[in-house]
C-alpha cells in the first residue's frame, strides 16, 4: 500500500511540475551532452552553446539554461555578406567561429582566441594560405619550433594563414589543447577544435576568402549581428536585426596561462 500511494504521489508531481511553465521538465531542447560527463560533456556543451550564439563557456550557466529549457528560442544570424561564396565571422565575446555561404549559416564552432595579454585583433581580413600538416617556427624563438608530425605541435593538422593588415602572423588552425577551446588562451591566433578544421573549416574555405574578427560592436558595424531570442510563436518572424542579448563573460576563470 505504501509503496503504491508513493508511485501515485510521484505520478501526480511530474505531471504538475509538466504543466508548469517554467519548469525545467517541461520542455528541453535537443543536445548532445546531457548524459555524457568529463571533457565529452564540456565540449557537448561548448558546441551547444556554439550553435545557439550563446558565449562558450563550457558550463550550464543562466544563459545556457534559458535556451536549454525555452522551446521558443530561435536562433538569429543577420548579415551583410561581403560575398555570395564563404565566407567567415569570429565572434571574439562569444568564441564562436561561424561561416557562412553569402547570408546562409554552414556551420558555428567554438574557439579559443587571443589571452589578456595578447589579444586576437579585431579586423577584417582575408585568409592568405593554407596548410595541411604545417610546420610550427615557435613564434620567432620565442618557443621551441616543431616540425609537421611532431606530437607537440600546437598548430594541430591545419592552419589557416590570415592577411590582417597591419597585423601578421595570425591564423586559424587546429590544437593540442582541446580542453581551451572557449577560452581567452592563444598568442592572438584562433584555434579550433581538430575535427572541426579539419572536416568542415579548412575544406570549405580557399585563399582570399573574408574573414570578419570582432566583438560585436564591430561585427554590428560591420552589418553582422548574431544572437538569439525568445519569440512569440504566433507572430510573423522579425525582417530586421535586434540589440544582441550579451552578457559579460570575459572574466578570468575563462583565461588559461
């Protein structure tokens, strides 16, 4: 008898915390990391929050949830394309990579970029050369250089040279430090996760393509806006860029020495 009315009671409180509409059971989007754990789950998250515009941090954080448990959230990409080809964005706030094909979104990856001390530049550019299995010249001395196939090369497998300018020496390229990916960490170059570069970036892109890098003040003025909202299911989808839900993460736990 105990042991019924107890099934009974625990039937009852699912259904009403169901029809709750702030409830976490109510409705969960789609992902790829609830049941996995250790780096599996972090990088599950990552690339969740990658695909939503939400910034990488790795960890279920507030913004996180509102898109986890929000069925009416869409995600929101408007553009200016330089080209009707591919071409690339990174979102220096949200370390996010995205490329898109004239105003269609391809793919959104996480990255790490520039740490404190030697931030990524916030430009447009273009990318000047690509490298399969590159060489590494450590940075003019400044580190051990290392040879293509060398375990310790901290350019992955790909690498992706950008023309900035006035800037040099930065591009895009895998890593040996998967676990970074989200962080403020590099020397100023943009480092992707090695399965992502090199199944999706690197194939996809070709010498002289755009490649905008910025925060989103720059990438607004530069006709990008990309965020997500919540939208009344009824109404007729918005034809014109909104302000950008950002929240400030750009704090230390997400730097990495």
């Amino acid at each position: 008898m105990k042991k019924r009315i107890k099934n009974i009671v625990l039937a009852a409180l699912i259904i009403i915390s169901a029809a709750l509409p702030n409830s976490s059971l109510a409705y969960t989007r789609p992902n790829n990391f609830s049941n996995l754990k250790g780096a599996a789950r972090i990088e599950g998250i990552k690339r969740f929050q990658a695909e939503l515009n939400v910034p990488t941090t790795g960890v279920v954080d507030a913004m996180t949830k509102k898109v986890l448990h929000t069925e009416n959230i869409r995600v929101r990409d408007y553009v200016k394309p330089p080209t009707n080809g591919n071409w690339i964005t990174v979102n220096l706030i949200n370390r996010i990579l995205t490329m898109y094909k004239g105003n269609e979104v391809l793919y959104k990856f996480p990255v790490a970029v520039g740490a404190s001390a030697t931030p990524t530049p916030a430009v447009k550019g273009k990318i000047m050369n690509k490298h399969v299995n590159p060489a590494w010249g450590g940075m003019g001395g400044k580190y051990k250089a290392t040879s293509p196939d060398d375990p310790y090369n901290p350019l992955g497998e790909r690498w992706m040279g950008l023309n900035l300018g006035k800037y040099s020496g930065y591009g895009i390229h895998g890593t040996i430090k998967p676990h970074q990916i989200g962080m403020y960490v590099s020397n100023g170059c943009i480092r992707m996760f090695n399965h992502d570069i090199e199944n999706y970036i690197f194939p996809a892109s070709k010498v002289g393509m755009p490649v905008y890098i910025g925060r989103n003040e720059e990438l607004n003025s530069w006709g990008v806006y990309q965020y997500f909202e919540e939208i009344d299911p009824n109404a007729a989808p918005k034809d014109t860029p909104q302000k950008p839900v950002v929240e400030n993460y750009e704090t230390e736990d997400l730097y990495e020495y």
